[in-house]
C-alpha cells in the first residue's frame, strides 16, 4: 500500500515533466487540471481521518472532464450493476445538464496525449485507486434532481357566492303589535388582482347584491328590494414609493329592480336610474398582511361624478338634478377608504367607505359586512350601511343621513 502511494506522488512530480515536450499547450492545461484533482484526493487521504476518507467511486467528480461512462449508462448501452457507481454516474450526469459550461475537456481528450506527438509515451504504472482510500459504506442510488422553472403567477382570482334569508311571523293579536316578514337575500363577488411584485398593481371587482321583503302591511306592492347594487370597480396604481402608489380609479354603480316605499306608488329608482360613473386620479396607500388585513387609503384630488336618469319613471329631481334634465356632471375630489380585517379565520370585518364633494355638495357612504362562517358553507351576516348626501331632499327624522341595516342567516361558499 504504502509504495502504490510513493509511485503515484512519484509520477505526480515527473509526469508533467516527462510530457512537457510532446503535448500541445491546451493539453498540458488539461493534464494540469487533472493532477491537480489528484492532488486533492492525496491531500485528504493524508489529512483526514479514515472514517471520513473519500469513497473511491467519487474520483471521476475531480475533473472537470466529460466521461464516457456516465453517458453510455444514460443511452443503455452499457449495464452498472454496483449502487455507488451509478450514484456517481447519476449525479455526473445531473452536473453535465445543469452546468455544461463547467466541464472544459473530455475523456478522449486526455487518452488522446499519450499520441500527440505520433510517438508513444510510456504507459504510467497502472494504480487502483480503491487501494490508495478505504472503502465506507455504499452510496445509496439517488435520484436526479428535477428542476422546474414556473411562470410567475401575477393574477389572483377570489369569488363568493352566499344566498341568505330571514322570517318571522306575528300574530295579529300579538300583545305589543308588530308585522310578519320574510326577508331574502342573495349576492356573488368576483375579484381578479394584479401584481407584478415591483411597479404595477391593478384591482378589479364586481359585486352583485340583490335583497328583497315581503310585509304584509304593504297593500300595493307583493314584495319589494331591500338591497339592489350592481357595482364595477377598477383600481390601476403605479408604485411611487414604499406604499404609495399613482392611481386611477374607475367605478360604475346600477341596479336590476324598481325600488319602492310602503304603500307609496311612487318608484323611487329603477335599472339606469339613476346610473352612476367616477372616475378619480390620486395616490393610493396600501398595506397588506396575508389572513390578518388589507388596507386601502386613496386620496384623489381629482374626481369626477356623471349621474344619468334614463326613462320618465323616476324623478330625476330626488338625485340632485334640475327640473327638467336627465344627467348630472360634478367636478371635485374625493377620498376612499378600504379594508378588511380578519379577526379569526372564520370572523371579518369589511368596509367600504367614500366621500365626494364638489365643494357645494357631499356625498358619501360608508358600507360594513361583519361576516361569520360558521363552516365553509354556512355564515352569518350583518350589513350596515350609513349614506349621506346634501344634494338630495331632507328627511324630517334623519336629516341629510340615510341607515340600512341587515341580519342574515344562510348559505355562503367561497371559490
């Protein structure tokens, strides 16, 4: 053992020498490269102790070198029967596709120096390196390394759909009075967000909220809406710095049913009356913590509001028109706020609040959805929506301020 290990430092030292005058400078380049790996196997045989000592089948990985074996393993024309072979010629082989630019020569490049002259060199005597290394334990057969490379997914799609109701039942001589009702309500929301993870954020929403009551005190009307929207939202920002961003918001807001008060004939709204657009440029501030809350402040100095009453059947009046026309164009700013919080992961909070003036009127809304699943079919929900608007006609009760307010029980299922 002990004179293999002199001839191969032996030949280390004289063969460069010996082959100096007969190999081109590129070979001797490579046959440098080669002794060098040599060098390291020496230099750890030495150093280390023999339960960490390189297995022997590990040689071939300390040259940067294109082997022959490796490949006619991989085509099938030649059987390895032994496991640490082919681990080594598997994880050669993961090398040669994942860094083909780290590998400078190739097996019949370095047989082809013994012939680089027409001569022949002396053939080196023949050393087993499983004589220079213990051999440790086999080299269990590994896999190659699959790698996958996927489309950054910059859209994320999120849908609701929930269909809830309410009913009660009172007798006619219930000692403290009251009326029977039934009360449904059923609604779907469709987001679809982007996000390129650097400049550009694009949100989009559509929601559809339709409610409808039936009140046996009412003699004119079978039933009547008590919730009817069908909204449009579209939010382009381009990041200026940190949380902020420049902003174009657009939003469009209709409904599908006539709306009418308890025994009173007149149709207070109807579908495109009125129909309401915006559109506002501004910053935007937003924050975001995944199942904890999103956060939205805009703060648009520039805003636009067009209202359209289309048909003769609603006054155009109730809306702040003037007598005799069918739209209404305001210039102002505005600011809107949005957010949701999620307590648990069962219990959220969501709002939507905006206000707009033209700095002669204000209009603004604020809307909550506290919602609580009680599965992922079943939840309860509760809305309350307060609005306010100056350009509309007093209430004797409220004044200029208008409530709804909501309690639902019923079916809910999140896409």
């Amino acid at each position: 053992m002990k004179q293999t290990l002199f001839l191969l430092l032996t030949a280390l030292f004289l063969l460069p020498s010996s082959l100096s005058a007969q190999v081109s400078k590129k070979d001797s380049t490579l046959i440098t490269k080669y002794l060098d790996s040599l060098s390291v196997i020496l230099n750890k045989y030495d150093t280390e102790k023999p339960e960490n000592k390189q297995d022997p089948y590990l040689y071939q990985m300390t040259s940067p070198t294109y082997y022959n074996a490796p490949l006619r393993s991989a085509l099938g024309l030649d059987s390895v029967s032994d496991a640490r072979q082919k681990a080594m010629y598997d994880a050669l082989l993961n090398a040669y596709l994942n860094n083909p630019t780290a590998f400078t020569g190739t097996e019949d490049s370095l047989n082809a120096v013994k012939n680089v002259t027409g001569g022949k060199v002396a053939d080196a005597p023949e050393i087993k390196v499983e004589d220079l290394v213990e051999v440790g334990t086999p080299v269990a057969q590994t896999d190659l390394i699959e790698i996958q490379v996927a489309k950054p997914k910059f859209w994320k799609h999120n849908a609701n759909i929930y269909f809830q109701f309410s009913q009660s039942f009172i007798s006619g001589n219930w000692y403290n009075g009251g009326e029977s009702s039934n009360t449904m309500l059923g609604g779907f929301t469709l987001e679809a967000n982007f996000d390129d993870q650097k400049k550009v954020v694009w949100d989009n929403k559509a929601e559809i909220k339709v409610g409808f009551i039936t009140a046996r005190g009412d003699t004119l009307h079978r039933y009547k809406t008590n919730n009817d929207l069908f909204r449009l939202t579209s939010k382009f920002g381009y990041k200026a710095i940190k949380n902020w961003y420049y902003t174009l918001l657009m939003e469009l807001n209709n409904q599908f049913f006539p709306g009418y008060k308890t025994n009173n004939p007149v149709m207070f709204s109807n579908f495109t009356a009125p129909l309401k657009y915006n559109a506002s440029i501004g910053m935007d501030w937003k924050l975001a913590k995944e199942k904890k809350y999103t956060f939205s402040l805009a703060v648009l100095p520039f805003s636009y509001n067009f209202i359209w009453v289309a048909g003769h059947k609603v006054n155009p009046m109730l809306f702040g028109i003037k007598d005799g026309r069918r739209t209404l164009h305001k210039f102002g700013s505005k600011l809107q706020l949005d957010h949701t919080l999620y307590f648990t992961e069962n219990f959220s909070w969501k709002s939507h609040f905006y206000v707009f003036t033209s700095y002669k009127s204000t209009d603004s809304l604020w809307e909550n959805t506290v919602d609580f699943a009680m599965n992922k079919y079943l939840s309860a929900k509760m809305y309350l929506n307060l609005r306010f608007d100056d350009s509309g006609k007093k209430s004797d009760n409220h004044g200029y301020l208008q409530i709804q307010e909501l309690l639902s029980f019923g079916l809910s299922y999140t896409l």
